[in-house]
C-alpha cells in the first residue's frame, strides 16, 4: 500500500471515530478534510505542470562516472585550458564574494615589518583601502540526449552504446566549457591592459624584437620584484613575425642567421635578459551564431603578453589576473544528470562560479605586433 493511501486510510478512520463520539466535531473536520485533499490534489497538479524546468540544478544528481571522465579531459584541450591559466590562473575562495590583495602601485611590493616586542602581537597584515572585491557569478552550460539519438545509437542494445553516446556529449560540452572560459579571460585581458607605443613592429627588418621584449622584462622584474614566475604569452601570428625577423635570428642563432630559415622558443629564451616561460597560443573561436557565416578570429590577435603569473594562486599573490572560483574544483567540478519530465531526453549539465579579475597593473605589459 502507498504511503498516501495509508494516510488518507488513516484520516478516514479518525474521522470515523469522531464522528461516533461527537457527529458535530466530525462535520466540521470533514469540510477540513476534504478542503485539505482538494489542496494537495491542486499543489501536486501544479507541481507536475511545473515539473523540473530544463536546466533546473535542483533536478540533477551527481553522475560519479561522467566526472571522472570529464576531468580526464582536460589533458586532452591543454593548449585551450592552459592559455586561460597562464593568464587568469584558478584561485580557490572560500565563499562567493570577499577581499583580495590588489597590486597597483609599488608600495604594496614594500616588505613587512616583521619584528616583535616580547609578549607583543604578530605583526599584521592588513587589508587596506586599495584592495577590491570579487564577486562570482553562477556559470553553467548542459548538454542534451534525445530518446531518438538512445535509438539511432543502439542503446536498446546494451549499456555500452549509451555509455559511448554520453560521452560524445561530454566532450562536446567541456569542449564549450573551455572554449567560453578562455574567450571570456582573452576578453577581460585584453580590454584591461593598453599595448605599449611604438613596440610591436617585427615584421620591420630594422626592428629588434628581442631588444624590445627584453627592456620589457626589465621593467617588470622591478614592477614584481622577481624574475620568477614570468611568462611570455604571444599569439601564433607574432610568434612566426618574430621568429623570421632578421635581427632576432642574427641574436638567437648567433651569427647563423644566414644559414637558418628561423629560431625556435628555446633559442629565443638563450637570447632573453632572464628565461621565461614561453608559450605561443593558437586558440580560435568563432564570433557568429549558428546558421550564420562563419568568422574565425584568434583570441590573442597578434598579441604578445609578457606577465608574471603564479601557479596554484592565492588572494594575495601578485599575479596580473586571477579566476576567482568557489572551492578547489575550479571551474570544472561535477557532471551532474537529469531526466526531462516527460522522459524525452536526459540532460548533463557543469556549473561553476567564477570572477574574471584584474588584480595587478603592474604584472602584465602587452605587445601587439605590427
């Protein structure tokens, strides 16, 4: 027997034996009763014309198997996944909104006065009026199967079919994940920092690129106070300008520019003031909606950043961008599933948090080659 058809047996029984020991109390219970049906019948209709609105995460449970095959992919979309941390990296919070350190001026470079009077406090630090506030915002993307598509791919075959229909999706779905958080860190980049006059023509044989990256990294080694931690990001169309560039070749190649069509990263970074950690990005993206013509763009246009970026980043590092996200997930935690109210389809959904922010001026200079 039901749970509800025990209750309302139960109700019915009760009323039965008020009814015998006072009819009055009975029928005013009764009209109670029955007004008490006619609204749980009406609230349970009106929660089925509901039902779970698509996307609704109170709807979806944990799937343990699609996590673990999602998070193995990450290996798999490096050069996308990678360019967004060397330039935002992750940094854990414990709640959705707080303080973080923000390095804008050299004063917040000066050291501590770390000295301590017997029996006196530790010296603190301090939030002070130049610190800012992130704020993460709920982020989410999800990714459906039809009935139709179980179907056509045999899932009334065995589990096997399903299993390699759902993981189809998943990768298509990290994929978006991925592609859309690198935009969207390129994006806040790129409009946050101003390229520095009169560099970036390496296509100029007259021009020397490494002279210019190197006065640079001068510059941001006394901005950060160290030479650790700083990495060249350039888009792959800067890249291949300074790799021809007659003058770059004669100083990477020492004097065999006549010999070699080009120089590689490692020889440019034999060439450098100190040596950093290069990376040439090639991440495209396109800029229509579907059913439009296509208009592929690179996230970095010809950009070369040069930017101190700490892994495994706190609040208070000063590395020039930071992705604050809720928890030590990051932005990719669980894959979570489920059913459509009228069973048509099934759905696997991420969500996260997260707030893109700028969180030095001083550790990032931008380059746009010409």
């Amino acid at each position: 027997m039901k749970i509800n058809q025990l209750k309302f047996l139960m109700g019915a029984l009760l009323w039965l034996a008020l009814a015998i020991w006072s009819p009055l109390v009975a029928s005013v219970l009764g009209v109670t009763w029955l007004a008490l049906l006619d609204l749980a019948k009406w609230a349970a209709g009106k929660s089925r014309s509901l039902g779970a609105a698509p996307g609704a995460l109170g709807a979806a449970t944990l799937n343990y198997q699609l996590t673990a095959y999602a998070q193995g992919l990450w290996n798999d979309i490096q050069d996308v996944i990678g360019l967004a941390e060397r330039l935002a990296p992750t940094t854990p919070v414990p709640g959705a909104s707080g303080q973080f350190k923000k390095f804008d001026d050299k004063n917040s470079f000066m050291p501590e006065k770390t000295a301590r009077q017997l029996g006196g406090d530790p010296v603190l630090i301090a939030f002070n009026a130049t610190d800012d506030a992130y704020n993460c915002r709920p982020q989410a993307l999800e990714v459906r199967v039809d009935k139709e598509e179980d179907q056509a791919s045999g899932h009334d075959g065995g589990e096997v079919q399903q299993n390699l229909l759902d993981q189809g999706k998943i990768k298509a779905l990290i994929n978006k994940v991925a592609l859309s958080h690198v935009v969207d860190v390129t994006t806040t980049v790129l409009n946050a920092v101003n390229p520095v006059a009169t560099l970036g023509q390496w296509s100029n044989p007259d021009v020397d690129p490494i002279d210019q990256i190197n006065s640079q990294l001068l510059v941001l080694s006394q901005n950060c106070g160290s030479t650790q931690n700083v990495k060249i990001t350039m888009d792959i169309t800067a890249w291949n300008a300074l790799r021809l560039n007659p003058k770059a070749k004669a100083r990477a190649l020492f004097g065999a520019a006549s010999s070699l069509a080009s120089i590689s990263t490692d020889q440019l970074n034999a060439s450098l003031i100190y040596p950093c950690d290069i990376m040439v990005a090639n991440v495209v993206y396109d800029t229509t909606r579907l059913n439009q013509a296509p208009n592929k763009v690179r996230a970095l246009q010809s950009v070369c950043l040069l930017h101190y970026s700490v892994p495994n980043a706190t609040i208070y590092d000063p590395s020039a961008f930071k992705t604050f996200t809720v928890g030590a997930a990051g932005f990719l935690g669980n894959v979570r599933t489920y059913l459509a109210p009228n069973q048509l389809w099934r759905a696997h959904l991420v969500d996260w948090s997260r707030d893109i922010h700028q969180t030095s001026s001083l550790s990032m200079v931008r380059i746009n080659q010409t």
